[in-house]
C-alpha cells in the first residue's frame, strides 16, 4: 500500500508539476502549485500515514520474528540421512557464529538472526527522510549577491536582511579571480570557476557543478558572471578617484550605463572583451576576453544631457572631457553567487543514510536458520534463507558444512 501511495505521488509530480516548469512558470509559482494543490496535499497527508502504518507493522513483525522460538519447521524436503551426529553438526555451526538450541536429539541454529531488522531501519529511514524533506523545505533560505575579484564577501554591499544570512566564516573571504570559457564563439559556458581566498591565506575553488560548502548547513555556488569596468577619473585639480563598477556588459555588443558620482558626467559604455573590426563594424570576435576595448560615450548631466565626447578606448586610454580625464586603466569580473542555507540539510543526508544501512543490512547479512535431527538412519537437515527460502536455506548449509569435512 505504501509503494502504491508514494507511486501515486510520483505520477503527480511528472505529470503535473514537471510540465509547469518547462512552460516557464518561475520557481515560486511552481513550489505554490505543489504546496498549495489539494490533490498534492491529499497525496503527501496519505503517504504520511500509510508509510507510517507500514513502518509500525515492519517493526512490530520483525522484532517479533528475531525471537528465537519463532521460526521455520522441518518439512518433507529435508535431506538426509548423512552419517554424522548432531554433536558433530553442533560444534561446527557453533564455529561458524550460529546461535544453538537443542532439544533432546535435535537442534536449531540461526546466524544474523537480528537481520529482520534491517527492514525496520529501512521503513523508519523511508518515514525520516518525508520528514526531514519538509523541515528542509520549511527552513531552506538562500539570497544571491554579486562580489568583484578583489572584493571581501563582506564588502559586497548587503541590505540589512541580506546581511543576517551572511555566516561569520565567509564574511572576510576575498575573491581572487572568476575563469569563464566559451565553447568557441558560442554562448555556452564550458567551463566558470571561481577562487576565493580565505583569511588564513589558503585558496579555494569552485565551480557551476562544484558549489564550495562553507559548512555543514551552507554552500555557495556560482551561478553566473560578468564584467566589471575600473573606471578613473582625475579632475581638473589632479585629484583622481577609481570606481570599479559591475556592469552587464555580455553578451559583447551589450550596453549598459553608470554613473560616475564624483562628476557632472554621465558615462555608458559598449564592452568589446575581444575587439575586432568587420565589415567597417565594431564587433567582439568571441566571448572571451582577448582584446578588450570600450566605446564610451560622456553626456552633461544625465542620460538626456548632451553628448560631449564618443570615443572607442583600450585599457590605458583616457578621454579628456570638460578638464576631466577618464580612463579604464583595469577591467575586472564579478560573480553572481548564491549562499544558501539549508539546517534541515543534515538531517535529509542522515535519513538517506538510514535507508542505504537498513537495505545492505537486509541483504548483505540475511538470516539463516538450520534445523537437524538424528533418526535411526542418520541425521536429517533442513533450513531457510532469509528473501530465498527453503531450498536455498538447506542448499547453503549443505554446501559450507560439506567444504568443511563435517558431512563427509
């Protein structure tokens, strides 16, 4: 029933919600479909109950079965008779680790006879892991943040709740570089890494498939990068001010636009990462940045001010503009990160690996009982196999009692 239960969740969750993520609907109103759909919650509240039931009525079997005065009886199919004693047969299967009970001429082993309950701890890992799945949907928090090579995590301008999500140990990890390639002239990342150094001196990287886990409940992972412009000024009376200015400046060929605050200027720039000239045009000859160059158009005032001066510039090249001199002496990179804070994390990681103990448990240490009596023509055996029955159960015991001399 409980297969069934979470069977019907599954079809639900493909055939309803997976189609409204590949119709474009954003992420929150996806997750308001699956937690606010009546079906869905009909189909959570009686995989609840049921697995729960299910759970209660493994253990309660299982831990009854783990008795020693619970097993298989000796059937017809037994084999035998062989010409040994029930002594002889005792003393191996005590050497073997089987625990022996006799009663008057015959006796009854078992070994892994607590293996049962390896089900148990699977069932109650299952009912853990629903449980530990919604604390970590109710608690998971995350927030993204642009830092620029050179920057602290600290001084990546947080608000105030922002500022809340940022753990002390990653507060003064400064960023050392961001590497993008490009598949060719394809906007198709084949590769985005970041390294950050930490305030000890040791660096660390990471990338889109390998997030950094700061610790055990957050990670940080980069999800996206772009350019960010070192723009000089220096005016009239010498007095030079750089701002370093994160600009979405790619694909090449995009415009953006910044304000230098120290001026009467309004300044936007065209990024070419890799110059070229075709066709009389100015274009960028691929995503990487090669040759970078800038065509910079300077305004009075704001966007709607005149235009003062249009100039393509490298790095080094300055403009000189109403006694003003600007520059774009460096071009940096910032990063799009996303820290994510996830407490019930923990707790998922330790339910599925209450699940992966509780199935190798059933399956690599299965139980198996033996059952031999004496007769007048010789010794009988029987036996049975946890998951495989009496034929294999009779078949082992036969098998290693043989190798080892016991039967002859």
């Amino acid at each position: 029933m409980s297969f069934w239960v979470i069977g019907a969740w599954i079809v639900l969750t493909l055939v309803w919600l997976v189609p409204f993520q590949f119709t474009g609907q954003s992420k929150a109103t996806v997750q308001a479909i699956a937690e606010d759909w009546f079906a869905l919650r009909i189909v959570y509240l009686a995989t609840a109950v049921v697995t729960t039931v299910c759970t209660y009525s493994r253990i309660k079997k299982d831990w009854r079965r783990r008795d020693a005065s619970v097993r298989p009886t000796p059937t017809e199919a037994a084999q035998g008779p062989f010409p040994v004693g029930s002594d002889d047969i005792e003393a191996w299967l005590r050497s073997q680790g089987y625990r022996v009970t006799r009663e008057d001429q015959a006796l009854r082993a078992t070994v892994n006879r607590y293996s049962l309950l390896g089900g148990s701890v699977f069932h109650v890992g299952i009912v853990a892991v629903g449980l530990s799945l919604a604390l970590h949907s109710a608690t998971v928090e995350s927030v993204s943040l642009r830092v620029t090579e050179g920057q602290t995590f600290a001084e990546a301008g947080w608000t105030a709740e922002e500022e809340l999500l940022l753990p002390s140990s990653i507060r003064h990890h400064r960023l050392v570089s961001i590497t993008p390639e490009y598949y060719e002239d394809v906007l198709l990342f084949t590769r985005l890494t970041a390294r950050i150094e930490t305030p000890a001196g040791t660096q660390q990287e990471f990338s889109l498939a390998r997030p950094y886990w700061i610790d055990p409940v957050r990670v940080l992972s980069i999800q996206d990068y772009n350019l960010a412009p070192h723009i000089a000024v220096v005016d009239w009376a010498g007095e030079r001010e750089e701002h370093v200015i994160a600009m979405n400046l790619s694909p090449p060929g995009t415009e953006d636009s910044a304000e230098i605050p120290v001026s009467p200027l309004y300044v936007s720039l065209i990024a070419y990462p890799d110059y070229g000239v075709v066709d009389g045009r100015n274009v960028s000859m691929s995503y990487n940045i090669v040759e970078p160059a800038f065509l910079m158009s300077v305004q009075t005032g704001d966007r709607a001010g005149p235009l003062k001066a249009r100039e393509l510039l490298r790095l080094g090249d300055s403009l000189t503009v109403d006694g003003y001199e600007i520059s774009v002496p460096e071009l940096s990179r910032y990063g799009t990160f996303r820290l994510t804070t996830a407490p019930g994390l923990p707790l998922v990681l330790l339910s599925l690996l209450m699940t992966l103990i509780g199935l190798a448990w059933r399956f690599f240490l299965r139980r198996h009982d033996v059952m031999a009596w004496e007769t007048d023509e010789g010794l009988m055996i029987d036996g049975w196999t946890d998951m495989r029955g009496r034929e294999a159960g009779r078949g082992r015991l036969i098998r290693l009692a043989r190798q080892a001399g016991v039967l002859g």
